[in-house]
C-alpha cells in the first residue's frame, strides 16, 4: 500500500494517460463505482426534479437548512407549522389559498425528496472521496477532478436555493435565468462524472488513424454540443416563462413562421430571452439547428 501511495504522489504533473495508467485496475474500479454512482444519483435527481416542476412543488419548503432540513415535520403541530409559514409567502396567497394540509403535505413530500436526494448525493461523494484519499488511491490529477467536480454540487446547491428565494418574493415563480442555472449545472455535473468514469475505462489505440478519426469526431461534437447547451438553456427559458403556451401549433405560430409579437420588448435583443413567444420561437430555430447538425 505505501508502494502504490508512493507511485502516486512521484507523479503530480501527470498527463491524461498516466493519471489514469498510474492508478492499479483494481483501484480504478473502486473509482468507477464512485463517480458512476454519482451520475446515475445526477439522472435520478434531474428526473425528480423535474417531478417537482411539474406537480408545482417546488415553491413550498420556504427555509433552506442544509442540515437540519433534513428531518420533515414528523407531528401534526409541526405539519401545521410548517403549512403556516407556506401561507405567509406569496404562492399561497395569490392561487393557493383555501389550499388543505393534505395537499400541501403532497407538494412538499417532492420537493422534500428533490433536497434529500442532493444531500444523498452529497454523503455519496464525500465519504468515499476522503477514503479514497486517505488510501491514497487518487493522483493528484484525478484529486483536482474530482474536487472540481465537489465545487460543482457545492454550486448546485446554492443555485439551488437563489432560484427559490426568486419565487418567494411578489411574483410566486422562479426567474427563468436561475432555472435555467440550475438545469445546465446539473447536466454539468452529470456529464461531468461520466466523463471522469468513462476516462478511468477506456484505453483506445494510439494510431495516427485513430487520433485524427478522434479530432474529426471532436470537432463536430463540439458544434453539436455547443447547440444542445443552447437548446437545453432555451428549453428551461420556455419552461420557466410558461412560453410554450403560447402558439401551441407547430411549424407555423400565428400563421407565421415567427410570432407577430416577436419583437415587441425593448432593446430587441431582450425579446429573446424575456419575451415568451421570442424566447418559444427561438427554442424552435436552435431546435431545428441541432436536428441538422446531427444529421
């Protein structure tokens, strides 16, 4: 074990290849466990969230304590207190009054669930990642990683709540900027994890063939991949805006291949991300985009 901690650390300036060759296989497993359990807790998380988006849920925890939030109100006089608070802010008092306890109890069992999952996620990276280190089991490389991919969650977490605290104010909804902040970090950190994981896995021939297949390959991923980014940010804009409410037929909106209101904010620029009807319109454009790009 000193042995291999000792290989480890000779090799901080490690490359992509040695960070990974430089870790036993039977380590390197270890370590794919890990990050595979991340991302596949990233998916499940995603998934509930968008759960709570879509049941309205996500507006009704009011409080953000990262520890002590994790134990829900167990008796009805903590059930009543915590419907109380719920009924201070503005989503209960603009189209949720009358509302009975029973059905609170359901929109706040998702997000309850969506905020317990991140702390999972949280406990699930943490504690293996000081054991790992502790063993000696991570080169520097791969430490630096997988650190970066800790800032990540930490960030998550706090987008998190800015996007909640923006629905707790006049308006009961949540900016569509934080929203979307909030969607891209999480695919981030999904595809950020797998990346690490596949990384400790594959072990392609070094060709000249190969490595120029490879760049090709890069490249025109990246121009897809710089589309779907777009594409998922627009898609969480019309979420968060409600836009695809507005000229629900599909090619044409209002007869037209663009909306009459297209451009009825001013600067004109703002239209395409604060105008509902833009913002749908250019979720289509960037949509079509990708279509033909992949094809």
């Amino acid at each position: 074990m000193q042995a291999t901690k000792a290989t480890l650390q000779q090799r901080p300036d490690a490359t992509a290849i040695d960070w990974r060759t430089a870790i036993p296989e039977q380590h390197r497993r270890s370590i794919r466990t890990w990050l595979w359990s991340i991302a596949a807790m990233t998916f499940g998380i995603i998934v509930i969230g968008g759960i709570t988006r879509l049941t309205l849920s996500g507006l009704s925890i009011v409080e953000w304590r990262p520890f002590t939030g994790v134990i829900p109100p167990l008796s009805e006089a903590e059930w009543l207190e915590t419907f109380e608070l719920y009924k201070q802010y503005p989503e209960y008092q603009t189209w949720r009054t009358g509302m009975t306890l029973a059905e609170f109890k359901f929109i706040f069992f998702w997000e309850y669930v969506h905020r317990l999952v991140a702390r999972l996620i949280g406990v699930v990276f943490l504690v293996p990642f000081i054991w790992f280190w502790l063993k000696g089991r991570l080169t520097p490389p791969l430490r630096r990683r997988a650190l970066a991919l800790f800032g990540l969650g930490a960030a998550q977490g706090l987008m998190g709540w800015l996007m909640v605290m923006s629905g707790l104010v006049d308006r009961p909804s949540v900016s569509h900027y934080r929203l979307a902040a909030h969607f891209v970090l999480a695919l981030t950190i999904l595809g950020y994890a797998t990346w690490l994981a596949l990384e400790l896995r594959i072990r392609e021939a070094r060709t000249s063939i190969a490595l120029e297949l490879r760049s090709l390959l890069k490249r025109g991923l990246a121009a897809v991949g710089v589309l779907l980014t777009l594409q998922v940010v627009w898609g969480a804009f019309t979420a968060g805006l409600k836009a695809g409410h507005f000229y629900p037929t599909f090619p044409l909106m209002g007869g037209a291949l663009a909306p009459p209101d297209l451009l009825r904010l001013e600067p004109a620029l703002r239209n395409f991300v604060d105008n509902p009807p833009a913002v749908q319109w250019t979720h289509r454009v960037i949509g079509t985009l990708l279509a033909l790009a992949i094809v």
